[in-house]
C-alpha cells in the first residue's frame, strides 16, 4: 500500500492535522478511475497501529483498552500477531465462546483529527487461510459514519463493507438508517482468493442530505471491483464519515467446519 503523506498517528492518541479544504477533497475525490485508487487522491492520511511505543505487539487487552469499549468479540477471538507484512489482528472465526455475537468480532475506529469529513478512503489488506469456508458469507471491514458522537447503533448511521457469498464471491453491502443490504452499482466478478493478501481500498463520498449522489467504491489489488454513485447515506447535513468499521464476522455461525486459522487483517490507513 502506498505510504502516508502525513505524520504516522499512534493509536495512543497522537495525531497529526493538516488544513485542507473539504470541498476540495470533494471533488477530488469524483474523478477516480480505474486506475487511480482512492489513496492517491486524499492528502491528509492517519495509520493506525498495533505496536506499542517500545516497539512490542501490543495483546488483547491493550487492545481493548484503546478502544472506547467499542468492541464486541475482541477477548474471545482476536489477537495481535507478526506477519510478513509487519502485524495483523488474527481473527478466529473458527473458535469462541458461544455468544449472542458469536458469529465474529469487530470494533470501530475513527481518529480525532478527522473532523466534518465528507468523502474517506480506508486502506487495509486481508488475508485468508488456504482451507477457509465461506460458510454462508460474510463480511470485512468498511467506512462507518454518521451524527456527530453516535456510534453504529445509532438510528442514523451508515456503514459500507466489503463481503461474501457462500461461492466466496465479492459482496458490498451498505448499513443505511438501520437497514442492511447489498447495494447496487457496478460490480466486477471476483472471487475473494484463500491463501494470499488482498490489499483494499474503499472510497465514500457522501451525498448530498435529500438527494441520491453519494459514492462508493471499491479496489482490491489496486483494481477498481465496484462502483456506485447513486448511494443515500445520510438525510442531514451533520452525519459525516467517522472511521472504520472494523468487523470480521460471518453471517450466520456454521453448525459443523473444519478448524481453519484466523483471517488476518493489517493496520487501517485512513484518508480524508
């Protein structure tokens, strides 16, 4: 993935501003290509990490501490491992306890120094185990937002993610007013490959409140995958794009799989 531009933020609350005018970014941000993902097009970036300031992985528990009891799942499922791309959450879906939100675990994250944003591009990769089952699908993490201090309960927050069918076939589905659905646009057949990283980069811009002009986007691999540019995000002017949510989950459990090791997901760049 493209390095960020900006100061490094630590999760630990450091962080970096840089004035930019958003409409600006706005309509930057309308004239992506196929060949032009969203992260070349956004000028202040935020990287989260899962190090500690000595250098350490950070465990579970630092983890949890970080996150504003945002989370669901993380005790049960996730840990913080060394990959060949320098550290991951390694999400088990395979194991846990049984819970009413035992199907995965997820958490949202946003950085302070992101305010009144209107158009995002979250970065990240994800990596699947050889042997791994799609089940009846599932999704990935994706772009949340909404009023200002609200969280994605809230009656009007939104969220965009990434998902797939029971073929392992790519799925974008979108958390519009309470209701969770796919959305349509233009979608390129792709089958979420076992065994290799998959870098994503997905792009929000949010609509005009009262009109149907809002964009998504996906790339996977630097190669747009999906598009649509008629998406109702919000109906007032005060819901902006807030951070990633970042959930792994299936959509239902499996009742019997073979044991398969965790899905591995990097540290979120987010772009604005």
């Amino acid at each position: 993935m493209r390095m960020p531009s900006t100061t490094v933020i630590l999760l630990n609350g450091a962080v970096a501003l840089i004035a930019v005018a958003s409409v600006a970014t706005m309509g930057r941000s309308m004239l992506g290509t196929d060949a032009e993902s969203c992260p070349v097009r956004y000028d202040n970036t935020v990287q989260w990490t899962l190090l500690r300031d000595d250098g350490q992985l950070l465990t579970t528990s630092d983890l949890q501490a970080r996150l504003g009891a945002t989370d669901w799942g993380l005790m049960d499922r996730v840990s913080v491992v060394k990959v060949d791309r320098g550290s991951a959450l390694a999400v088990d879906l395979a194991g846990g306890r049984p819970a009413a939100q035992s199907h995965g675990a997820g958490f949202e994250w946003g950085p302070q120094s992101a305010e009144r944003v209107v158009a995002a591009c979250a970065s990240y990769a994800f990596k699947l185990d050889p042997k791994f089952d799609f089940a009846a699908g599932g999704r990935l993490p994706g772009l949340l937002g909404g009023p200002t201090g609200s969280d994605r309960k809230a009656p009007e927050a939104f969220s965009a993610r990434l998902g797939w069918n029971d073929k392992g076939q790519l799925d974008v589905h979108a958390q519009l007013m309470g209701s969770w659905s796919p959305v349509a646009g233009k979608k390129e057949p792709f089958e979420l490959p076992r065994g290799h990283w998959v870098t994503v980069d997905q792009e929000v811009v949010l609509n005009t409140p009262g009109q149907n002009n809002g964009v998504l986007r996906v790339w996977l691999d630097g190669k747009l995958r999906f598009e649509s540019q008629n998406v109702a995000f919000r109906t007032d002017a005060g819901s902006t794009v807030r951070g990633v949510l970042a959930e792994v989950a299936y959509t239902r459990q499996p009742s019997a799989r073979e044991a398969t090791s965790p899905v591995l997901v990097t540290p979120f760049e987010f772009r604005w």
